[in-house]
C-alpha cells in the first residue's frame, strides 16, 4: 500500500511538469498499444494482400498499405511490441549484470576489481556499430544478436557508475557499523549497498531505452536485425525507403513511432533525473 | 592488570601502508605505525576512555580490538581468548558479545531501512530470526527511551539524539559484553549529548557492560570512565584513573590538553599550557620523547631519550619529567 | 556606530506541509569594534540567520518582515544581486566550519589571495606581499615559501587559519563567522580564539560568532545572543547572560554543559522535550513546553523584559527563573 502511494506521489510530481507529462503521456500510449496490438489492430501484421499495395492512408488501412499491401498500422503496432520488448530485455538484462559486475569490482578485491576495470575498458573502446556488424556477421541476424549487441554495450557504463558509488559506501559508517555486527559480503552487498546506489542507475537505463530503440531500428533497417516478415519499425523504415519517391507514407509509418517513442522516453527520463538529482534535494 | 579483565591488550601494533613502489624505492617509509604499542586492560563492568586529538591513533586502536582493522603485533585477549589470528569466520560470535558504535549518528544507520529494520538486523545477521522480532524491537525501543512509533521511522527523519539511541539499542540488542563507543556525543548538542551519557551508564549498570569510549571531549570523559588513557602519535602518554587525572595530571600533553577547554564563564582567567606547533607526522616520528618538539617543559634530554614508561601515583606515564609530584625536583636534579 | 542592526526579523520556508517559520521577530545588533556571539542548539535558526544576513536564503525562504541594517544605510532584505554581491567579500566576510569550502583545491593559496584583491590597484608583487603579511599575520610560518602551496598540502588548523587570513584580507567590516573552530581539536580551538580576538582588534572589525560551544563564547565574545526555535530569547553582554541569566531556557543550557560541572555527577542534566514544530507555532512563549515555570500568562506573547540596561530576556517570569538549574 505503501508502495503504490509513493508511485503515485511521484506520477504527480512528474505531471506537474509539462514536458513530464508529454513524456509520460508517450510512453503511456507506446505501451498500451504495444500490449493491445492484437485488440487494436485489424489485419494480421503479416497478411499480404497484393490488391492493396501501396494504398495511402483511409479508413480501411489508418497508415496506409506497403508494397506487398500489408496494412501499416497493424506493423507499427505489432513493430512496437519487438522494439519496445527488446529495448526493456535488454536494458533489464544490462542493468542486471552490470549491478552485479559493479557491485563485485567495488566491493570484491583489487585485483578483482583491476580485471573487470580492463574488461569494461576494452568494451567501451569498441565503436557500437563495428561490434554490431561483427556480432551480427558471427551469429546472424536475429533479435537475440539485437539483445547481446545492446548488453555487451551497455554494461561498462552502469557497472562503473554502481562500482564508484560502492567504493565509496564500502567505508561509510553503516557499512562499517553492519561489519562490526558480523554481517556477511552478500547482505552488506544486497541491504546496504544496492538500495542506495540503484536510484541513478534506474535513471540512467529509462533514458537509455530510446537508445535501444534506435539502434533496433537501425540494425533492423540494414536488415541485420529482426527478421522478415516479423514487423519492426526499422525494417518498415526500409521498405518505405525503397518507395519513398510515390509513397511517403510507408517511411512516416516506420519513422514516427521511433520519434515518439524516443521522445517519450527521453522527456521521462530528464524528469525523473531533475526530480532525484541529489543537488536539489537538499532544498527544503 | 588482573587475569579476569574483560578485555586485555599488550603491545599492539597496526601498521597502514603508504605510498607506492616508487616511494619506498626513493627510501621513505612504506609503513606507518598508527597503534605503536599500546597496553591496557579493561575489567568487566567498567568503562575505559581513549583520549587524544584527531590522528592520535584512537580510532584505529578501538577498530583493531573490533576486528575491522587487523593488528600486526601484540595481543588482544577478550573473555580469555586471543582474537589475533582468529580467522574471519571465526568473528561472527566473538561480535555478538562485542558490539561497536560509530561516530556519526545518523550517518551510521542504514538511509534506506526503517528504524524496525535496523533493530531487527542484529537478531537476523546472527541467526535468530525465530525470535519475535517485533517484541525484540519494540522491547529494544523502550530501553532507550524512544516511543514505538518509531519504529516507522527512517534515519533522515530522526534527530541526532534520536538517532543515537537507535544506534545505542543496536548496540545492546544482542546483550553484548563490551560496547565500544567512538564519539557517542561528537555532533550532539549539549543538552542531548547529556541525555546520551545519561543512557549509556544506566544501561551499564543494568545490564553490567563494560565500555570502551572513544574521544576528544574531556567532558564526557569525567562522566562516563571509570578510567582513561592519553593518546599521542599512537602510543600511551598517560593512563590511569579518571578522577586523579583530572585533578592532578603527570604528563604535559593531559595538562595542555586539559587546560585546553574553554570554559563558560567569562570572568575565568586561563593558564593555558599553550602548545606550539603542529602535530608531528607520523612519517617522521621525532626523536626521544615523541612530544618533545610541543612540549613547553622540555629539556635536552627529551630530544634524545625515549622517556621510560613509569608509575607516578596510580597513573602510568611516558615522561622524563612529570608535573604535579615532589619526584620531578629530585629526577631534574639527579640528571 | 552599530555595524549591523536587526530589526524584528522574520522568514519563512514554504514547505509542502504549509508555511515554516524559521525566525520570528529577530532584533540583534552588532556594535562597532564588537565580537557578537550566537549560541543555540540545532533547530534554533542560526543557519538561517546568517544566511538572510548574506542575502543567501534558499529559493522558498521569505523575509515576511523587518529589516536588517548594515552601517545604518543598506537594508540588505532589499538589497539587489550585484549590490550584495559587492558587499559580501568586501565589507562583510565569513569563515565557516569547513575551510575547504572558502578555499579552491585546485589553485594555490597565493594565487587565491592574490584573485581577492581584484579591485585593488596593486601590482601583482605588491598583492603577493600583501598575502604574505596576512598569512604571517595568522601565524603561518614560512609564509613566501608556502604561498605557491595548494590547500591539501596544509593542515586542518592552518587551512582555518588561511581561511581567516583570505576573509580579513579586504579589512571588512563584519565578519561572520560560523562556527570555525567546532571541526577542529581542542588545541586548535584556542589557538584560533585566541587569534581571531587579536585580529579583530588590530583590524578593527566586528565579528558575529556562532557557536553551540559555550566556553568558546564566553572566552571570545564581548555580547552574546540565546537563540530557541527561531528567537531570540536572550541578549546582552556576555558577562550578564552568563552570570545572571533570565531566560529558563538559557539557565537550562548553561546548566547543560558538562564543563561546568567539575565533578563526577550521578545524573548529568539534560532538557527534557523536543523543539516546537515550527510550522505550528505554539501561541505565546515559544519555551513554554518544555518550561516548568509555564502558566496561563505564557500563551500569551512574552515582552522583551530589561533585567539591567542591555539586557534582555523575552519571558513572562524574569524573576522566577532564577530558581532553574541553580543547583549545578
């Protein structure tokens, strides 16, 4: 009960203010329609209907049709379901094992911490797209590569943000005080570390997500990442691309939702970033 | 030192590391020795004090008897067996009987756990969490003095006061032997910092603990240890019984440092043994008497002897030339 | 001349639980050539005190009425950014417990003493000579040598004693000083004292010190003023407030301090009760809670009775309230 009025308390305080309301507002309708796709739409995403290729916008088909007449608007939805399920894996995975990696390196031994420091380097220093390409040209395409691709990039920054701030809150008093009380690594680590260190980290992933989104897209786009006939925005995107020139819809179709959704995220994220940031929290 | 006290120490030793490869090559020290042999023993029932300025080696002294800092010489007997050595599974029962505050009140609470958490957590780390850990809190809560409401409390919305009687029934939840308590005042205000001393000799004398007080403020010291050492660069200046040490110090650094407290009356004209400059490092121990280089009643023979360590009355003190005794004439003039 | 005068000052904090009023109706003053102290426990509005004096209250504090003077001309309540601006650093300084926070770990201390001096036409060698007198003023020996020194590579009582030196730079005319000496060890404390009266009168300024620490004030401080829950309750010369205080709480708080008992008590006095909730004020003395001298006239607002000239006690039982704490 507790809980949920504090959620709720935060809700207000974010839609106090205008862009954390558009922000919210976004990734409020993403998600609904993500989770609604079937109810919502009304053709299956993968029909193809040769008769109806290239049919602008109409009350039959809300987006209009591709070349292969599948109805756009059943894509986009269905497309929203794939971005937003791998964008929220692999954040979740990521931020999972970058807690635990950071955790480990800031609280485990030197030469523990010297290891992991020279791994998460190595990752850091590899451009996004080169790692991409390579991983996708080893494993395939297929979503889980979309899923390692983003893990493999995103761990080192949370797991050096969580180990600095474990480094510091190892010799803080309460930690010091839970020692001197016989308490072990694991529950040092998991009551008396993790609850103050996680707050940033969790906004840090929600303004990443819009991240993963473009770089699903992106992937999917040069055909490296979801495959086809399954709906992604990126691949919508590509196939308006090729048609661009008499019809224009297909590309808004496939760019649009990635705009908003982006959008949507990112103002969320930069609310809940001013509302927690330790700088202004000391004012009464 | 009797063989029933609660607690021994004889000749510790805790060296830090300093510096990298690079200095030690360059030829300065790669070690500091933060505890330089100290001896004392504390008897069940008693409450010890440390005394000293910051960086005198205190903390690291009551740290080291804890366990959290390992020793690297001496001994450290508590309830008849030695803990130096004992490896670090083995400390889990000796830090039931041995419990430790820390300095900052609220800073020593976990931010993110209610006040119930924090008092509940002694009984769940040691295993007995089958107890009835509501009664255990609540129970505890009354002890110290707090309404049981607070239970719902969390540490930001405490005062300091507050905040240290959770950090004092913390402490006792287990029903420890030794409390070892750094600065159980420091950042109080002066009408709480009374209600803390208050509560800590209450609980002494019902439930026999025995204490171990870290701190600089000589206040608290007069009312709450039964006895008290003097600490300077990490060793023992003075030791002995609180009250005659109050009134009648031997060593010049207890007198400076005593007649260093300001006190609230304006008209109070001080004698201040005024100690000139800095604390040395301890890099760079002086020769002789360590306190040689501030102390205002020094003569050539402390920059090049180590004092011995010697009785003068009921005290123990390091120094070639004691204050307040008729033994100081003799002992200048025999040199 | 009265270099700062405070005049029925009051601010408030808005707060998501309704308006906190922090001080009500503070008047203090700050003579000429004077050392001021301010004494009280945490809660007591000392903090915001001072930071209504620097023009610093946060965004949601409001100065609801009153007026601070300084040298009987600028009401800084008023007083524009830049202006005060201007005042701080020049004529009005502060030391705060912490020195790192007037002193910037990255440049040297000569070149930090050097930048204050902004607005004087001195030449570069002429500054840096001038930072040496100050620093040899505060007692920092080797003073040439260690003005290239960055702030880590000096102690904690010498970095207090540069912060010192750096406020009484510009020779200003009030100096706040929040309490300097409560991070350092006793030793250090009465250096710094000691220092801080000697440099007061060689410059010739006054100083308003704040401190929870009784002894220093009464060594320090020439008046003193007794802050509760955001007024002040007492004032007057430190003599006066010490030695015959009217004021129960100031009685209780005086009785408090363990330094005045010389021998081991069985019990060591304390005050019972907590602070008022300053958002719900209570009506009358804002003491009586925790007063056992409290009746019926105490819900009403106590005057600022005159115990001898200078001399002020806001309660309804000035006579009374010899009674308390009498026997520490």
């Amino acid at each position: 009960m507790l809980r949920l009025a504090k959620i709720w308390r935060i809700v207000r305080r974010i839609v106090r203010e205008p862009l954390g309301a558009l922000g919210l507002g976004l990734v409020v309708l993403v998600v609904l329609s993500a989770l609604f796709a079937d109810v919502l739409a009304s053709y299956p995403p993968t029909k193809l209907s040769p008769a109806d290729r290239f049919a602008p916008a109409s009350f039959q088909h809300l987006l209009g049709t591709d070349h292969i007449g599948r109805d756009l608007f059943s894509r986009v939805l269905y497309g929203g379901r794939i971005a937003l399920s791998i964008a929220l894996g692999a954040t979740g995975a990521s931020l999972v094992i970058g807690i635990m990696l950071g955790l480990i390196a800031g609280y485990g031994p030197r030469w523990l911490d010297n290891i992991l420091l020279l791994v998460f380097d190595a990752l850091k220093s590899f451009p996004t797209v080169i790692l991409a390409l390579t991983l996708v040209t080893i494993t395939g395409p297929s979503l889980m590569s979309v899923v390692l691709v983003v893990v493999l990039v995103s761990v080192p920054g949370y797991a050096r943000i969580i180990r600095t701030q474990t480094l510091v809150l190892k010799s803080a008093e309460h930690v010091m005080a839970a020692r001197s009380m016989g308490a072990g690594s694991a529950r040092i680590l998991t009551v008396h570390i993790l609850p103050n260190v996680i707050g940033p980290i969790l906004i840090l992933a929600s303004m990443d997500i819009p991240v993963v989104v473009a770089i699903e897209a992106g992937l999917s786009f040069l055909g490296m990442g979801v495959r086809p006939p399954t709906p992604s925005w990126g691949s919508i995107l590509n196939d308006g691309f090729a048609n661009i020139r008499d019809s224009y819809w297909i590309v808004v179709a496939g760019g649009l939702p990635i705009i908003l959704t982006t959008l949507g995220f990112t103002f969320l994220g930069e609310t809940l970033r001013d509302l927690f940031d330790p700088r202004l929290k000391g004012r009464v | 030192m009797s063989d029933d006290a609660l607690l021994s120490v004889a000749d510790l030793h805790v060296h830090f590391r300093v510096g990298g490869l690079m200095s030690t090559l360059a030829g300065q020290p790669s070690h500091i020795e933060a505890v330089a042999g100290v001896s004392f023993a504390i008897e069940r029932g008693r409450t010890f004090a440390l005394v000293g300025e910051s960086g005198s080696g205190k903390t690291t002294l009551a740290r080291a008897v804890n366990g959290l800092q390992p020793a690297s010489a001496g001994s450290i007997r508590f309830e008849g067996r030695e803990l130096i050595g004992v490896p670090k599974d083995e400390w889990k029962p000796i830090r039931r009987r041995m419990s430790m505050m820390f300095q900052d009140p609220v800073g020593s609470l976990s931010p993110r756990l209610s006040v119930r958490s924090l008092l509940a957590e002694p009984f769940v780390i040691h295993g007995l969490s089958r107890r009835d850990l509501n009664a255990e809190v609540m129970r505890l809560l009354a002890l110290v003095g707090l309404p049981s409401e607070f239970a719902d409390r969390y540490p930001h919305q405490l005062s300091g006061g507050q905040a240290r009687r959770v950090g004092v029934a913390r402490a006792v939840a287990l029903d420890p032997v030794l409390i070892i308590a750094d600065e159980p005042t420091a950042g109080l205000d002066v009408s709480v910092q009374g209600e803390v001393l208050n509560l800590l000799n209450d609980l002494r004398d019902r439930m026999g603990l025995s204490m171990l007080i870290i701190t600089h403020n000589l206040h608290v010291v007069r009312q709450i240890a039964d006895r008290m050492a003097v600490m300077y660069l990490g060793r023992f200046v003075e030791e002995g019984e609180t009250e005659p040490i109050f009134t009648k110090p031997h060593h010049p650094y207890t007198a400076a440092l005593l007649s260093a407290n300001p006190e609230p009356d304006p008209d109070k004209v001080h004698n201040r043994i005024a100690l000139p400059a800095e604390v040395p490092s301890l890099l760079d121990r002086p020769s002789g008497c360590e306190f040689h280089t501030r102390c205002p009643f020094a003569r050539d023979i402390c920059a090049t002897v180590v004092p011995p360590s010697t009785m003068v009355g009921a005290s123990r003190i390091t120094c070639h030339f004691p204050l307040n005794t008729e033994l100081r004439l003799a002992t200048s003039e025999s040199i | 001349m009265t270099v700062l005068d405070i005049r029925d000052l009051s601010v408030d904090f808005a707060t998501e639980s309704g308006a906190l009023q922090a001080l009500r109706k503070v008047s203090m003053s700050v003579p000429e050539n004077r050392i001021v102290g301010v004494v009280g426990e945490s809660g007591c509005g000392k903090s915001t005190l001072i930071n209504a004096i620097l023009g610093l209250l946060a965004d949601n504090g409001e100065v609801t009425s009153g007026e601070i003077l300084f040298e009987g001309t600028h009401d800084l309540t008023t007083l524009a950014g830049t202006a005060m601006r201007d005042l701080r650093g020049q004529k009005i300084a502060t030391v705060f417990q912490d020195p790192m926070g007037a002193l910037n770990p990255v440049l040297s201390v000569g070149r930090q003493m050097r930048d204050i001096q902004y607005r004087s036409n001195l030449s570069r060698r002429e500054k840096d000579a001038r930072s040496i007198e100050m620093l040899r003023k505060v007692r920092i020996p080797d003073a040439e040598q260690r003005l290239v020194q960055f702030p880590h590579e000096f102690s904690g009582g010498m970095k207090q004693r540069i912060a010192i030196a750096m406020a009484l730079m510009m020779e200003p005319s009030l100096l706040i000083a929040d309490e300097p000496t409560t991070a350092l060890d006793a030793t250090l404390e009465v250096t710094i004292i000691e220092l801080l009266k000697e440099l007061q009168q060689q410059i010739g300024c006054s100083v308003l010190f704040i401190s929870h620490h009784l002894g220093v004030i009464a060594e320090l401080c020439d008046e003193m003023i007794v802050m509760y829950a955001g007024e002040v309750v007492e004032s007057g010369t430190t003599r006066d407030v010490f030695h015959n205080a009217r004021h129960p709480y100031t009685r209780k708080l005086l009785a408090c301090d363990p330094a005045r008992l010389t021998h081991r008590a069985r019990r060591l006095p304390t005050i019972p009760g907590t602070l008022p909730d300053l958002r719900n004020r209570p009506e009358g003395c804002v003491f009586q809670a925790r007063c056992e001298l409290a009746d019926a006239t105490c819900s009403r607002m106590p005057p600022d009775e005159e115990i001898a000239p200078g001399h002020l006690a806001r309660c309804w039982h000035t006579e009374a309230s010899v009674m308390i704490g009498a026997g520490a």
